[in-house]
C-alpha cells in the first residue's frame, strides 16, 4: 500500500480517517482542477450524469454556495435540500430524509448539520458518498483541505510550517479539521485560546497549546485566526468582546510583529474588530479571499474523487 | 398445596454466604427445606443440575413507562423483561406521566403490577409535585401504600432549601431521598462525559464535577438532619470518593451503580450511536474502575439498571436530538458476570448481594432479596452459568431495543424465575 495509490475514498467524514498520502492526493487533484476557473467556459463534463444533493440541515449560505459551483463545474446535477430542525417532533426525521435522498438514487450527499456525527450516522442509511459540510464542533474537512491548499499555494509548502490556530477552539469543527490535517502532513501547530475556549484535555489534540497570544504568535508562518461568536461573552467564556480583542485578537502592532511571508488566514464569516481588525482583514498578506476561491477547487477534488469521476460505471459507494 | 424440588442446584446465598450444592423444597410460595438428597415426595421435580440458584433479584431503579410512556415500555412488557433477567422485585420510578407524585398514581402502577403478576413492584414516589422542584409531594400518602423511596430522577432538586426539607421531612417515615446528581448550570447542552474522547468529537462535555458538586451538597445536607439519602447511578471516581468518606462519617447513605457505568467507556460515543447515549454519561476506564472497587468493597451498596427504554424512532436521531436511556433488565447479570465477575474483579456471591441483599438494604422490599432459608418467600432465580448467547435488541422481551450491549456474547442466563414459588420465566421463556 506504501507505493500504490492512497486507498479510495468511499466518504468524506472526518479528517481522521484520512491518510498523508490520501490528502495530498486531494490536493494535487485540486491543483489540476483549479485552472477551469480561470477558462472562459468554467465547466468540464467529468461529473456529467452524476447527483449531487446538498443536505443542508443548518443554514450556510457560503458553504453550501461554493460545494454547489463545485459539482457544477463538473457538470453534475444539483439537488439543495434544506431542512432545518430535524428532530421528530418537528416533522421528518434525518433518518427518514435519508433514506428519501437514498430512494432518489443522489450520488453523493454533501451534508451540513448542527449535529456532530450526524454525516457519520448518514453513512449507515444510505449507499450514496457522503461528504461532511460541518457537523456541530466536530469536523469540517474540506475547510482543512482548503486550508492547506491555499497554504502550500501561498508558502510552497505544507511540512515543517509553523501554524498558530487562535481563537474559540473548544467550539471550532475548523480547529479540529485543521490541527488534524496540519499534524497529518508534518506542520508544527499552536493552538491558542482563552482557557475557556480551551477544548477539554487540549493535550490529546495535536500541537501545543497556550493561553498567550503573542508566545503563540512567534516566528510562525501562518496566523490562522477563528470567529468568536460574539454571544461568547454571555455565558461568562470571557467578559467583553473588547477585552477578547485585546488579548486574542490580532491588530496592526501583532500583524507588524510577524515575520515576513507569514500570512494570515480565517474561515470566514469574520468579526472585524474582534479577532480580527478591519486593516488587518485588508491586509496583503491576509489571504482570507484566497481560500474562498480554493474551496471550490478542492471540493471539486473531493466530489471527483468520491464520485471516481469519469468512470460513471464504478460503484461510487461503500459501507462506513 | 403447591410442591416443587428444585434438585440439585447450586445454591448461592448471599444473605447467609452459603454456596454449595443442594437441593431446595418449595412449598406454598416458602422455601420449606434445604439439605442433600431430599426426596419428592409428591412435589414436582426441577432437575437443577450445573444450574445456580440465588434469591430473585431486586432493581431499585427501573423505568417502566407506565402511565405516559407506553411506547417505549409498559408494566406488562417490562415485567416480561424483570422475569427473564432474573428480577422478582422492581422499582419503578416516579418520572411517568402524570408523575408518580400522589397516591392515585401509584396505586395505577401497584394494581397494573398486580395484574400482570411477573415481578412486584415498589413504586418510587416523586420528592416534589409534578417533579417541578418546588413544592413537596405527599410523603405520608404515599406511604400508607408502602413507598419509602423519593426521587424527582432526570430532574435534580437544585434548590437547597427544598432538598433539606425534603430529607428532614422523609425521616418521619424513615424513608430515603434519592436525588438525581446533576448541577444542571454545568451540564447545559451536554451530550457525553467531557475529557479527552468529547474533545475529538465536539460533543459538548457532561463533567463530573457537575455530579459531584450535588453529590457533596446532598451529603452534607443529609447529615446536616440525619436523613437517609441514596445516591443513584454513580458514574466517576470523585463520587465514589465522596461516598466513600461520607460512610466513614457515619452519614447514611447508599448508593448504586448500573450495569453500564461499570463496563462500558466513552469511547464508545465515537460511532455517535444513541444506543451510547446516557445520563450520567458513560465515563473513562478510570471511572468505570472506581466504580468496580466501590462496588467489590461496599462502598456502593447496589448495582440498579436505570432500565431506560427509548422507542426506535426516538434513539434513531442525531446523537444531540437522541434521548438519554439504555434497556438493562435481561443484560444486567450477564454483564455482571461477563465483565466483573469472570475477570475478577468481584466475586460471586459479591455480585449477588449487590443485586439482591444490597437493593434490599436500601428500601423495603417485603420479602425480596433475602437469604434462603425456611420461611423466605421463595422468590428465585435459576442461572445457567455456562449459556452464552448474543445480544439483540430485537429478541428482548421490552418493547423498545435500545441494549448498548447489541452484538455482546454475554455469559450466563436465566432459565427460571421463581415469584412465591410460582415459575414467572420457566426453561427461558416468560410464563404470563
């Protein structure tokens, strides 16, 4: 297995079911797909025939957006079904709403939920690829995917880089994708939050962990900053959101302070002013627009590879 | 007259520590006789042979569902389920609907039990009206129907003043406040225990202080009045601690220990099967190791099934929409047995009288879980040691199949259950 080709992927679910060699493959795939954009005509027929259902279980305009210019550059056909508050009393359950989708006949599922292991849970109803658009805190792998896309594109490459991952981690499917990822192809992480947006026993995450901003910040490559819900402060994980930006949010002194090349990245939807100052987001070595354009290249690569594109006849499928 | 033999078994008593072979005459519901060689005369024979025979076993936690709750269980499926796990005495808990708060309601519950006749029950009434927390329930009227055992169980008595009262009103009839140990501010949205396994999963953390803190409060306060208090389902190493002093402070207290807390780790949450999903939540291999001390030294009186049943449709949800619950009834000495007892981490007869001297201990349960000896009810159980058999939820005798032991090979079953002499699962099968 070391030689040959990284093992299929049957879903896309979390970060750690994936090997090195499986990611870079995805990044690769995600390099050779990305130049459609810049054609006249952006769309290729790789996908063509296949289905593609975006289950959208929470709201996310962007991500949902970008997954579904993704499978249309491919030329698959795409269902978005949303279907907020799932839990039975409310109507259909999700396990009913999958075995709808499974009944259609979709091809891949691209899932979104309030509920973490909700995509895993999918796997065990249906047939169809399901790949995890964010589930509650626990993951958001293609976020970390194009993460590190934009990162090696950027940096020239992903070994040894020095990352800081700062801000509301205890409740960031991005912190754990990414720290996974990062550690998966040898970057060196710090992980930086007030310890009460620590995640418990921060020690069995990868990296290192620290409460001071400007320790973590020291001689890194990439400052890679997370939304801090502003509704934080109301069940006491810090006082104000003024105190937060202070201590854990970055401003033109702590951007000046990096070295230079480093780059500073966010998942979006940013808080100007609270993680991040306005200047800062505007900033040349932000390269927080970047990653918006990456993540539709690199969930082209995931849909193609889940869906082993071009080979209609292949069983896309698999049990979890 | 009704006469049975029970030939040949091996007799475990863990009321008098007796174990050996014996055979066992039955008369009119009494054990009348014990000893070697004993001949029919005229009583029907059991060959018991390579079986053990213990007293019936006791639950001081069950959820039965009845009245509210019948999709999930009612009295005559979950009596079904008593009988076939070697139980022939059930406490069903107050949290049905309407609460078990009044006396109507648990003469509902006492007559169904009676009708159905597989397993006797002793209702556990609620510590304050409709369990809202506020005011008390009737203690004394419910009383005079032989309850003398409170508990609001999901819901915790968080407010200080009413849970003092409640403890120091109790001793009028000696009875024993149970109190559901959660500081709910702490476990706001939690869905699993939190450490290093909620951590990955980004389920939002149930920490054990959050049982602690309420544990320590309500032994301070039940010594404070010199009331008796019974600490539920104990799930981390820091209660049994606090127990553990409190005993040798001379604070009465109890308290038991699910089959489940006892065997099975957080790590299973990560498939993000609701079948895992309880409360307390399943804990680390640290926890679930106090746990098992406590229970081999006495530190924790009994083990109690907490036999919570979910129908399908509610546990097949997203982990955080799921309810908290787990079947126990038929499991729960064949775990006992497979997990605690075969490794060693507890002996035999231990096992036993936590499931039969220790419940009966706690709370008057008539004629239940006492020793074998002539006079005693014959209320029995007959296990095959050596059954081996997997687990399906679909195969139990519950109505709901929310068994987190689903695939498990378990060891030991019941063949027969005896209820005053009479078989109420007889060669495996329940004799309604």
């Amino acid at each position: 297995m070391s030689t040959t080709a990284p093992a299929r992927l049957s879903h896309l679910i979390s970060i750690e079911d994936l090997s090195a060699e499986q990611v870079s493959l995805i990044l690769d795939t995600a390099e050779s797909l990305r130049e459609i954009a810049e054609r006249p005509i952006k769309k290729v027929p790789t996908l063509r025939g296949r289905t593609v259902c975006n289950l959208f279980m929470e709201d996310s305009t962007r991500t949902r957006i970008s997954f579904e210019v993704a499978a249309k550059r491919l030329s698959a056909d795409v269902i978005n079904f949303s279907a907020k508050g799932t839990s039975v009393s409310k109507g259909e359950s999700f396990k009913d709403t999958a075995l709808t989708l499974q009944a259609m006949g979709v091809d891949a599922i691209v899932v979104r939920s309030h509920s973490a292991g909700a995509p895993l849970q999918l796997t065990r109803w249906v047939d169809a690829a399901v790949l995890n658009a964010g589930d509650g805190w626990h993951q958001h792998p293609t976020q970390a995917l194009l993460d590190l896309f934009t990162m090696r594109r950027r940096l020239g490459r992903l070994e040894g880089l020095r990352v800081a991952v700062v801000g509301d981690v205890l409740h960031s499917r991005v912190a754990r994708s990414l720290t996974q990822a990062l550690a998966l192809v040898g970057a060196e992480v710090t992980i930086c939050s007030p310890p009460t947006l620590a995640p418990p026993n921060v020690e069995v995450w990868p990296g290192r962990w620290t409460s001071n901003m400007d320790d973590a910040l020291e001689d890194v490559d990439v400052l890679y900053l997370l939304r801090v819900q502003r509704e934080r402060m109301h069940r006491a994980f810090f006082p104000t959101t003024r105190e937060y930006a202070r201590l854990w949010g970055v401003d033109q002194a702590r951007l000046d302070r990096l070295k230079d090349g480093a780059i500073v990245m966010h998942p979006g939807p940013m808080n100007r002013g609270v993680e991040i100052a306005a200047d800062v987001a505007d900033a040349p070595n932000a390269v927080i627009t970047d990653q918006v354009t990456n993540g539709i290249a690199v969930r082209m690569a995931a849909l193609y590879l889940l869906l082993g594109g071009g080979q209609p006849d292949e069983d896309p499928g698999g049990d979890a | 007259m009704s006469k049975l033999l029970l030939k040949g078994g091996r007799v475990l008593d863990p009321g008098t520590g007796h174990d050996a072979v014996a055979d066992l005459r039955i008369v009119d519901g009494a054990v009348a006789e014990l000893g070697d060689g004993l001949s029919a005369d005229g009583a029907e024979v059991v060959d018991c042979a390579g079986l053990w025979i213990t007293a019936g076993f006791v639950d001081l936690h069950t959820h039965l569902r009845e009245p509210g709750g019948e999709d999930a269980e009612d009295i005559e499926t979950g009596s079904a389920a008593a009988a076939a796990g070697g139980y022939t005495a059930l406490c069903p808990m107050a949290n049905t609907d309407p609460v078990c708060d009044s006396a109507p309601v648990a003469e509902l519950v006492l007559r169904r039990g009676r009708e159905v006749g597989l397993v006797d029950l002793f209702p556990v009434g609620a510590v304050t009206k409709g369990s809202r927390g506020e005011e008390l329930a009737e203690f004394g009227d419910l009383n005079r129907l032989g309850i003398d055992c409170f508990s609001d169980d999901g819901k915790p008595v968080t407010d200080a003043l009413i849970m003092r009262r409640a403890l120091q009103y109790a001793t009028a009839f000696d009875a024993v406040i149970t109190n559901h140990a959660e500081d709910s501010a702490l476990t706001a949205d939690a869905q699993m225990n939190e450490g290093a396994v909620s951590s990955v999963l980004g389920l939002p953390g149930w920490p054990h202080e959050a049982e602690e803190v309420m544990v320590a409060r309500d032994l301070i306060l039940a010594h404070g009045v010199g009331a008796r208090l019974h600490v539920p389902h104990v799930s981390s190493r820091g209660t049994v601690e606090l127990i553990r002093i409190a005993k040798a402070r001379g604070v009465r207290v109890t308290a038991e220990v699910t089959p489940h807390h006892l065997s099975l780790s957080d790590e299973l949450v990560s498939s993000y099967d609701a079948a895992y999903k309880v409360n307390p939540p399943l804990r680390t291999a640290a926890d679930i190791e106090a746990c098992r001390r406590a229970l081999a030294d006495g530190t924790i009186d009994a083990i109690a099934t907490d036999h919570a049943p979910h129908p399908p449709e509610q546990k097949d949800q997203e982990w955080e929409h799921a309810p908290c619950g787990m079947l126990n009834l038929e499991t729960a000495f064949a775990v006992v047995l497979t997990e605690l007892v075969e490794p060693g981490h507890i002996d035999l007869l231990t096992a036993l009288a936590r499931m039969t001297t220790g419940p009966a201990g706690v709370r008057n349960v008539a004629g239940h879980g006492r020793g074998i000896e002539p006079g005693a009810a014959a209320n029995l159980v007959v296990i095959d040691p050596e059954a081996r058999w997997t687990v399906e939820g679909r195969s139990l005798h519950s109505r709901a199949r929310n068994t987190p032991f689903e695939g498990r090979k378990l060891t030991s079953r019941p063949v027969h259950t005896l209820l005053r002499g009479r078989f109420t699962l007889r060669d495996g099968k329940v004799n309604a």
